[in-house]
C-alpha cells in the first residue's frame, strides 16, 4: 500500500533542508518554492484543501503541471524539472517518505548547450591596456577587471572581497562563493600588483571596494564601459571575463578539475562547457601539423 504523503508539510520541510543543511542560494529556495507551489497549485489563489496525497496522485499532478507550462521556455521547464527530481529524491532518499523514487518519473528534454561568450586573449588585453592608456580611469576599475578575468570570480564575489581575504605573499584569495562554499583562487602578479596599490591609494579597511561591498549594478557599467572604451564590437559584461578566465586558460593546457576548483563549480559538468575550445584548438593543430593539412 502506498504512503500517505502530507504535501504542504513536506515541502516546507525540504524547504529548511535545502536551506539549512544544503546551503542553497535565497535566490535558489525562492525558485524551488515557487516552482512547487505551481507544481501543485498551492498558491494563495488555489481553492484546493488536499494535503494528503498517493503516489499515483502527485505523479498526476506533476503531469497536469507540464501540460501547463508546456509554453514556457525548454531551460525553464528544465529548471521546475530538476526541482521536482529534487523535491522527490529528497522524500525518497532522505525521508523515506515515498516507496518509489518518483524522481525517477520525471523527465524533460534536454536544453541545447549554448556556448558562453568569451573575448579572445586580444580583446582582453587591448581592454586591460585602456587602463594604463586613459589615465583618467579609476584605479579601481582596473582592480575590478583583473579581479574577473584574472582571477575568474563571479562578480557577486568580486564585489563582496574583504582585505582580510588576502594573502599578499601567497598571491592567493580566499572567496566565499555559491551557498556560502569557500576556495581559495590563485592571483596573478598583475592583481596582485594592483591590488597593492589600490589599497595604499584607497586607505578602506574591509572591502576592497569600499566601506560597503561595491553594487553590483555599479560593477556591470564599469565593465561595459571598459569594454566601450577598448573599442569592442559587443557589450561586455563580467559574465564574459569569467568566461574568458576559463577559456584562455583551459586554452593554455589547464585541466578540468583544476579549473572547477578556482571557478568554484559544484560539479564537473558546469566546467566542461569550456571544453569546445579545446575542439577548436584540436582542429587547428591538424591543419597546421597533419601532412593532409593545409599548413603543409
């Protein structure tokens, strides 16, 4: 006989487990908590009183809940996807709430892998010498830049980096980053250098950036505005030299795990969307040495 299983109480009770015990995002929970609230028409507009349901009903309720968001985008029915698969995993795995894995039971085709912009090391370099050309630009817009493309932090963490996160002689940074999950990045002699004078020019005592963490909206229009000086054909965004971070190094013979550690992915999977660098190098190496290649 199939499990009684309390919907509302259970997901409030995932709620807290993915809060306090997985250290998922506010932003995350709060997608997770909408998602299941469609999922199962628990809003405040639902005129529903259910709250013990079977097995054989949450399924038909999942399935009602894809008929409705059948117009939404592929990435996001993938995302109210993975939370459902989560959500059920949980009272399976964790709570023994469920005699099946229902996760198991939903599916959603698979997003195509979109390839993430990244300035070539050209780009990136005719941007980081407009600092030293235009010498009305703020230093630390230069510190910003070199804190992204040199050593690839979100700009959540770029904008939230503490003086005391520093270890000078090390050149290394300690970064708290998604789900308040630490790791230390390595930093190039150039941030480092920067990073130096900064601190002798700005005299802060916490942030890098100031008394307060610098806003992230403030971060965006110094980094598009980098780019607009340095001439480039697209807007730039932090995004990008994240991105290119990851490229130019993994270009330069990084492997995977290496750049998952300093990117500060959970798993191996995020990272290897980089990896189609690695397939246009390949391509051009044959040309260049294949005795059928054009460079012979």
């Amino acid at each position: 006989m199939s499990k009684s299983f309390e919907l509302t109480k259970n997901i409030d009770k995932y709620l807290k487990y993915m809060t306090f015990i997985k250290s998922a995002s506010p932003l995350t929970i709060k997608h997770y908590t909408l998602d299941l609230q469609q999922a199962f028409k628990l809003d405040k507009h639902s005129q529903s009183t259910k709250t013990s349901y079977s097995e054989a009903e949450l399924m038909a309720e999942v399935r009602a809940a894809f008929n409705r968001w059948a117009t939404l985008s592929l990435a996001s029915r993938n995302r109210k996807a993975a939370t459902l698969k989560s959500f059920f995993h949980w009272a399976y795995v964790v709570e023994d709430l469920l005699e099946r894995d229902l996760s198991l039971q939903v599916t959603c085709p698979k997003v195509p892998r979109k390839l993430p912009h990244f300035l070539s090391v050209d780009e990136a370099l005719a941007v980081l010498h407009t600092f030293d050309r235009d010498k009305d630009v703020p230093l630390r817009e230069k510190v910003l830049f070199l804190l992204l493309y040199g050593a690839g932090l979100r700009v959540s963490e770029a904008c939230n980096v503490r003086w005391n996160e520093i270890q000078f002689p090390q050149k290394t940074l300690r970064v708290k980053g998604k789900g308040n999950k630490e790791r230390v990045v390595a930093l190039p002699g150039m941030t480092v250098t920067a990073l130096q004078k900064w601190k002798k020019e700005g005299g802060f005592d916490e942030y890098v950036f100031g008394e307060t963490p610098l806003v992230q909206r403030t971060a965006y229009e110094m980094v598009r505005q980098s780019g607009v000086r340095a001439g480039l054909l697209k807007p730039l965004h932090p995004h990008a030299l994240r991105h290119s971070f990851a490229t130019h190094l993994l270009s330069s013979g990084a492997n995977l795990r290496t750049l998952q550690e300093m990117l500060g992915h959970e798993s191996l999977q995020a990272t290897e969307k980089y990896t189609h660098l690695g397939i246009d190098q390949l391509a051009r190496t044959m040309e260049a040495l294949h005795p059928l290649g054009k460079g012979k």
